[in-house]
C-alpha cells in the first residue's frame, strides 16, 4: 500500500482511490501543468515537442504562483479539458 501525503492544511485525510493508467495516450488528450517550479517549463517544453511528434492532442497549463496550491477555477478546467495530465516537478 502507497501512502500519500497531501502537503495542504487539511485536517482530515479524504480518501482518494488512484485512477488506472491508460495503456496508451493515443487519442487522448494531453495536458501538462507546470506547477511553477524552476526548470518545469523546460521539461514541459520538450515533452510537448515529443508528444506531438506523435500526433497528440497537448494543452499546457500553469499555476499562477508556485506558493500556493492551484485555484479550483483552474483545476476545475483542467479536468474537462483533457484526459490526462502531466505535472511538472523539480528540485
């Protein structure tokens, strides 16, 4: 069992199941959020360029600051926008 710990103030633990991963991205789209990080729009960059080499629907999406956690409007727009995402992280 994986334990995952939510870094916000909250005060009780909401259980949340992991979703399956696709088998593949094809004809799903793609969204990459960069979290605001040093370097994570680099990243974001070159796999954008990858994935749509391949043909894939991709979106980009970003925080507007990295010291907060992302506003609901933004992540409420993420999930009916795309399939899947991908979150930028360094450090």
């Amino acid at each position: 069992m994986t334990t995952i710990l939510d870094p916000t103030s909250e005060r009780t633990v909401a259980a949340r199941p992991r979703l399956a991963r696709p088998a593949s991205l094809d004809g799903l789209r793609v969204g990459l959020f960069d979290i605001g990080k040093s370097k994570g729009d680099i990243f974001l960059d070159r796999l954008e360029q990858r994935l749509t080499e391949r043909g894939l629907d991709v979106k980009r999406y970003a925080k507007p600051t990295n010291t907060r956690p992302a506003p609901t409007p933004l992540l409420q727009q993420v999930a009916t926008e795309v399939d899947v995402v991908i979150e930028a992280l360094s450090d």
